[in-house]
C-alpha cells in the first residue's frame, strides 16, 4: 500500500521543507518535489495536506496510562487514543500501577493490553523497587534480558508481537516517588548502568517535602497551606547527579520544576555527567501567581453565584481547581524562567506531558484530590500558542524538544527520513480555539489549560504509516 501526503510543510533534518511523502508499506519511501506520474498512479492514495505542516509524531517519554489497577482513570486504550489525538506516536507508560510492574509476572497484564488495545507505540517502564516501594531492588538483569528476546522475536508470549515493532522497555523509574535511599540509588544505577538501560527519576524527598498541595509560595501563603519547597526536588536532583557520575548510569530527570534543578543540571551537563531532564508545559506556561489568581476569581464567583465563570471568548470553565494540582506543583514566576532558559540553552531536552488523569469525583476535590492533570490533547497547542507564536522559541525548537531530542535520548527509530518507520503527525497551525476538555479522547478531564485559546489543531497522526487519528 502506497500513500502520499502531499504539498506540506514537512520538518525533515531540522528544518522544514516544501515537499511530498511517500509512505510504502509503513515506512517513509521518499520525499519528493516532483509528484505528477505519482498522483497518476491508481495503487497510490493521494492525501492534500496543503498549507500544513507535517512534523515527526511528538515521542512523550512520560505518560500515566492507569492499566492495570485503575482502569477507571485511564486505560490503554483511552491513553494511546488521547496520544494519537494530540500528535504523539511514542509514550512511554509510568510504572505506579497496580500490580506494579516490578518483574515480568506483574508487566504481563500491562504488556497484553498494550498489545491488544494500544493505536500508538506504547513502552512502559519497570519499577526501580519491588512495589516501588524503595525497600528492594527489581531483576534488571532478568526484565532487560526478556526485552531483547521481545525484541528478536524470539518469545511466543504473546502472538502479536509479529507487529511491525515489538514492545520494548522504556526504562526505570519509581515515578510517583522518590527512591530515598541513596544505597538503594548507587545499586540500582550500577546494575542498570552494566545492562545500558536508562533510569528516569522522580525527584521528590518527603522528610523535607513542607505541604502536599501547592507550591511554598504566594499561594500556599494566601491558602493558609504549608507548601512544598523546592528543595525537596532539587536535593535529590543532587544526589543523584554526584551516583551518576560516579556510577556512569544514563540518567533522566522527570519532571523539572526548579530553578535549582536547572542550574545543578546545567552544571552536571558541563562536568560530562550522563544526565538529560525534561519538564512540563504547565512549569513553562504556568506560575503560582497565575494559580492564585484563578482561585481569588473561584472565590468570588462562588460568593456572587450569578456571576458566570466566562473566559471572555464564549467558554465556561466547566471543571474545578483541581485542575491546577499536580506533583511537583506550578512554581514561582522565577522557576517558570529559569525553565525557559533551560528549554533555550538544552539543559532541559525535552518537554513531556506527565498526563496523569484521575476521575472526575477525584478531582472535584480541589486542592485536596490526588496530584496530576491531563496533557496529551493539548501540550502541542498550548505550547505552539504560548511560546512560539510569541517569539520564545522557534517552532523547529518546539518539534526538536517534543519529537528529536526524546527520541534519541531513549534510543527510538524516528525522524521523517527515508527509511524511517512512517510516525508522523500533521497540524494546522492556522486553527485557532479553546481548549474544551469535553473534547478528549482521555478520560481526564482536568488540565491547567481548560478554557485557554490556542492556535494547532491536530487534524492526523499516522503510526507505520496508518491513520491512528
Ligand atoms: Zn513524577
């Protein structure tokens, strides 16, 4: 089967290029100017993309999927639907499930139901600890080794794995938590250093967390809340900098969301410490000023119950402030910059979603529900939007920090080359409208960006050259 995307913007080597994609039995044939006797072939279908751009599918390295354990929030066909929809060909899965994958026993039902219900390709990650729990070590050496055979072919586990790409293993993390113990830490980061793997940290330290909702800052002051601080982040940011350098363990940041994690990385980065870091579109877009003044104006509006919560462009805000809750929280205006000079100078790689859905009784809670929002549907608009239509960066940049650099930081087969799988997504960059989380494939419906009004609508996402949306 032959498909050719045609008269696009096509983002190919870095840059973007007037042109036309062959797709041949899923992968990219050729890319081509001349396409006359192509468009008169009958085995050819001819798709007008005209005054679109088409950009390698977006790779989030950090996604929550919620199957097996709490199908109810998400599951994996809901998430890969969400990631198709926002552009994504490649999201790799968190391990705080339930059980937790933690050996191949407990990744089975995981891997089955990638297998049969997954539009995108999905990897998850294993745990760290047992239980991710940070009290035992998981088998590296036995999940790497039954990975490679995935990888081969070589298992009949599971009958589809002749799919055009077998599932492989993102990587470790306890995401979620942190591993506290550095003896724990320094093993983990040996053994999967000896094996090639890559550990992806969540950095959080609970005895010198301060609160569980929001930020130590102007928010938690007029909330009358104990906030988190930075340090409970960036601490650990530290330790672990000094085990990788000392380990040689490929090491990965989740998360980033303080200035001092971003100066201690830049840093790691100049001494040659194996390290990369990603953050989030909330930490770039977002401060807790903004937060706050969304929770005065909630006050009001609930005081004054006539009063209607418009946005100013015709949209209700339909979903609570729980939808500006999520772990680590919205910084201050100095984090969010120095953020934006990490994404400018690469010290922070990538930009990942950490789409973390919950239920809608959940969430209601406000401040008091579960951490996490959703990401997926909007992280491409919401970021095109706000910082490279407005001069920020440019929208190459934006394509390397969402498709380039993840991928080849987590050793996957991407790009829009010849020969390359065909995992690619087509915007229009012209659209302009809000954002309704009622419009989500996921099954979250709480995101910071609920009523904001973005430019880039996704309008396809092709995986080995199929239509997934
Ligand atoms: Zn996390």
């Amino acid at each position: 089967m032959k498909t050719l995307l045609s008269n696009a913007k096509v983002f190919t080597h870095g840059s973007f290029l007037e042109t036309n994609v062959l797709i041949e039995d899923g992968v990219v044939f050729s890319l081509s100017d001349s396409i006359s006797c192509l468009e008169a072939d009958p085995s050819v279908s001819v798709i007008d993309y005209s005054g679109k751009y088409i950009f390698p599918g977006f790779v989030d390295v950090h996604v929550h999927f919620r199957e097996p354990g709490f199908l109810y929030k998400e599951d994996i066909a809901t998430g890969s639907r969400a990631a198709a929809k926002g552009g994504y060909t490649h999201v790799f899965t968190m391990p705080n499930l339930n059980p937790v994958p933690d050996s191949i026993e407990n990744m089975n039902e995981e891997l089955k139901a990638i297998h049969e219900k997954a539009c995108v390709k999905v990897y998850p990650y294993a745990s760290i600890t047992k239980g991710e729990k940070g009290e035992e070590l998981v088998d590296f050496e036995e999940m790497a080794e039954y990975f490679e055979l995935l990888g081969d072919g070589r298992t009949d586990d599971f009958e589809k794995n002749t799919a055009s790409h077998a599932i492989r293993l993102a990587g470790f993390s306890d995401d979620g938590t942190g591993v506290e113990d550095a003896y724990y830490m320094e093993e983990a980061m040996t053994r999967v250093a000896a094996i090639g793997g890559i550990i992806s940290a969540h950095c959080e330290i609970k005895s010198i967390l301060g609160g569980k909702n929001v930020h130590d800052g102007v928010l938690a002051k007029e909330l009358g809340y104990r906030g988190i601080s930075s340090e409970s982040e960036w601490k650990m940011v530290e330790r672990d900098i000094s085990l990788s350098k000392e380990t040689g363990c490929r090491y990965h940041v989740c998360h980033v969301s303080t200035k001092e994690s971003v100066e201690l990385i830049r840093k790691a980065k100049k001494d040659g410490v194996d390290i990369t870091c990603e953050t989030g579109p909330h930490y770039l877009l977002l401060n807790d000023e903004d937060v706050l003044k969304e929770v005065l104006k909630d006050k009001l509006e609930n005081q004054d119950r006539a009063a209607e919560k418009n946005t100013g462009d015709g949209y209700k805000i339909k979903y609570g402030i729980g939808r500006f809750k999520m772990n680590p929280p919205i910084r201050s205006e100095e984090d969010r910059k120095a953020l934006i000079e990490g994404i400018k100078d690469g010290t922070v790689d990538m930009i990942a979603t950490d789409h973390a859905p919950h239920s809608l009784e959940e969430k209601s809670k406000g401040f008091d529900g579960p951490m996490g929002v959703v990401g997926l549907e909007c992280a491409f608009p919401v970021l095109y939007t706000g910082l490279v239509r407005t001069g920020v960066i440019s929208l190459e940049k934006l394509i390397d920090l969402m498709s380039i650099k993840p991928s080849e930081r987590f050793d996957v087969e991407h790009g829009i080359e010849t020969g390359m799988p065909a995992d690619l997504t087509v915007y229009d960059l012209d659209e302009e409208y809000v954002i309704d989380p009622d419009t989500f494939a996921s099954k979250g419906r709480f995101t910071p960006f609920e009523g904001r009004k973005v430019f880039g609508r996704c309008i396809a996402t092709y995986v080995d050259g199929n239509p997934v949306f």
